[in-house]
C-alpha cells in the first residue's frame, strides 16, 4: 500500500519566538524529522500542510508574516506543500486529489496541534476512507483555560490521542513506527 507522511502545521509561530509557541515543540520537531529520514529511505511521499489565518481577528499564521513560514529546519522541495485555511488539512485544499493521484490509502500524521488540526485531519481522513496512523511523540499542543481552569498541553495531547486511537487511527510513537 501506498504511503504518505502528512506534517501538519509546523511553522514559526508554534516555536519558541513565535506567537503560539507549543509545549514540547521541539521534541515534536526532531521526531519528525527521523519520520521524514524514514520516508525518504522506504520511497513515500510527503506533505507538507501550512496553515494561513484568513479568520478575520487571527493572531497568529497571518499572511506574509515570518510566522506562517514553515520551519527552516524542512526543505519543502522534497515534498509537496498544501496551503490551508481550516483545521482540517482536507476542507478546500488539493490533498485529497494528490493523495487519489498517486494512489495512496495510507496516511502517516504528526504535527500541530494535536487538539485541533491533527484531530481534524486524522478524523476526516478515516471518514475519507483512508488508514490513519498518527505519530504522537512527533505532535505537540499548548495548555488551554477551559472554564477558568488550566488544562495541561500534556492532558490534552493524552485525551485527544486516546480518543484518535480508539477508533480513528492507530497511535504510535516514532520509534514503533520506524521499527514496525
């Protein structure tokens, strides 16, 4: 079966400097990077997904801003970059029609924020029919205020990465994925 990794949403903003920057972004980052090392070696492709706030009031990812860029750490000619505007890496953006295109049905996930666009590109993915497997030591989210109290980025990675792999997808960490 074909492959694809899916790096959702790893740029400037989400690191340290940046406006929304993630708790453990950079463990998320190297773990990435042996995922990109891995496919290169076994011949699968990879996406890149970049998201561009066009909400009006967005604070952060705004256009033509060193914030929306992806890392510098990614070179994006060894892949293909799919520009979004919705959590949901699917929802008006060319990734299904690529992915159809070169016949691949499995997807391999990681990036940010794990509560929100790896979420919703994991879910619909399933929907869309595809074998999901989403990398959970190669995503990263930030704590959030939920009725005055402060809810953990690591409780919310966990909730949202049980919840993925109850039904959705199967869960892995970078090391079960590159031994597998």
């Amino acid at each position: 079966m074909k492959k694809a990794l899916i790096i959702i949403d790893m740029q400037n903003d989400y690191f340290a400097g940046g406006k929304m920057a993630l708790v453990d972004i950079d463990e998320a980052m190297e773990n990435t990077m042996k995922l990109i090392e891995d496919a290169q070696e076994n011949k699968y492709e990879v996406f890149f997904i970049q998201h561009i706030s066009t909400r009006e009031g967005a604070t952060f990812f705004l256009p033509n801003s060193d914030g929306v860029k992806l890392h510098t750490r990614f070179d994006a000619s060894i892949g293909t970059v799919i520009q979004k505007h919705y959590p949901n890496s699917f929802r008006d953006t060319s990734l299904e029609a690529k992915l159809k295109e070169k016949g691949i049905k499995d997807l391999i996930i990681c990036g940010a924020m794990s509560h929100m666009c790896v979420d919703s590109t994991a879910r619909a993915a399933f929907d869309l029919g595809y074998s999901v497997t989403v990398v959970e030591d190669a995503c990263a989210t930030r704590d959030v205020t939920f009725k005055g109290k402060v809810v953990s980025a690591k409780e919310i990675h966990g909730s949202f990465m049980s919840a993925l792999g109850s039904v959705f997808a199967s869960v892995v960490s970078t090391k079960e994925l590159i031994n597998a």
